[in-house]
C-alpha cells in the first residue's frame, strides 16, 4: 500500500484538486443559472462581447465537438483513465511536465466522466468570444496537452545542446591530440 502510495500521491493530488474544482464550478452553474441562460458580474456587462459565464450542456466531447457522442465517450474516458494509471508509474520522476500533462488530463477526463455517468451530459459554462463553450475539466484537458508539448519541446532543446556540446568537447579532444602527437 505504501508502495501504491508513493507511485501516484502526485498525479492523485492534482487530479482531485481539478475535479474537485470543476464539480463545484458545475454545480454552481447549474444551482444558479437555468439551462440557456447566462451571468454576468453586475456593473461588467462591457464584458458580454468577451466573456460570460453561461449554463449549457454537452454530449459529445470537449468543446461541443462530435454532438451525441456520449455513450462512445464515456467508454473512451475510461480507458485513457487506465491508460494514464497504468503508465503514470512508468514516467521518470525527472520528467515532470509530463507527470503535470497525465496528471492535468487525468482530472479533466474524470471531471467530465461524473457529469456524462450521474447526469447523462456534460455541463458547459464558460463562454469567450465565439469560442465554444467549455468547463474547468475541458480546460485542464488542453492545458495538460500544452504542458507536455512544452516539456517535449524544451526536452528536445536540452538534448540537441547535450549533443552539440559532446560534439564540441569531442572536437577539442581531436585537436589536443592533433597537437600533442606533432
């Protein structure tokens, strides 16, 4: 137990704090704005154009893409559940953004699968621009995305300067030779 323990305290520390965060946004849109409707701070109706916070809901995925998708979503939420537990151990420690990314997508995947298995959709509410509506666990899906292209990118970065600096001391290492031997 220990053992269990030590392999995801991180991954289940933030994933139950995004899905707790996400059921209590859901909840509150939904005890506080009837379907279809929307709200606005008092005073900030500027901000309509930009930004309100809206009651909607989704059977499909992240975004409202793929509508009455709701069974085969579920089905797939619970496998990248697995998935992610299954290789999270497998992850170097050193490795921490993606720890943060599986982590991140682990909460939003559990956040939208509670809304799909105990109210048979997802709750929808935030609402920018033109952009489709989207939730706490739809955005924790796509941050954790950016955070693991991030780490791949800067890891890639750290290995290509690795290499050039091997190939420099390699260089420097021929040439000494080179002047020794003469």
């Amino acid at each position: 137990m220990k053992n269990i323990f030590r392999k995801y305290w991180q991954i289940v520390l933030i994933a139950a704090a995004i899905v707790g965060l996400d059921q209590w946004t859901k909840s509150l849109v939904r005890a506080n704005i009837p379907l279809g409707g929307r709200w606005l701070p008092e005073g900030m109706e500027w901000l309509d154009p930009y930004a309100r916070i809206v009651h909607w809901y989704n059977t499909g995925a992240a975004f409202g893409m793929f509508k009455e998708g709701s069974m085969v979503f579920t089905v797939l939420a619970f496998i990248v559940i697995i998935l992610i537990l299954y290789y999270y151990p497998r992850v170097e420690g050193a490795d921490w953004s993606l720890r943060i990314a599986m982590s991140m997508q682990l909460g939003g995947a559990m956040g939208n699968l509670i809304d799909r298995l105990t109210i048979g959709h997802v709750t929808d509410f935030i609402s920018v621009g033109n952009f489709a509506v989207f939730n706490v666990a739809d955005a924790s899906i796509s941050v954790g995305a950016a955070v693991l292209f991030l780490g791949i990118w800067m890891m890639e970065r750290a290995e290509k300067r690795k290499k050039q600096e091997m190939a420099k001391q390699d260089n420097m290492s021929e040439t000494q030779s080179e002047v020794t031997s003469e």
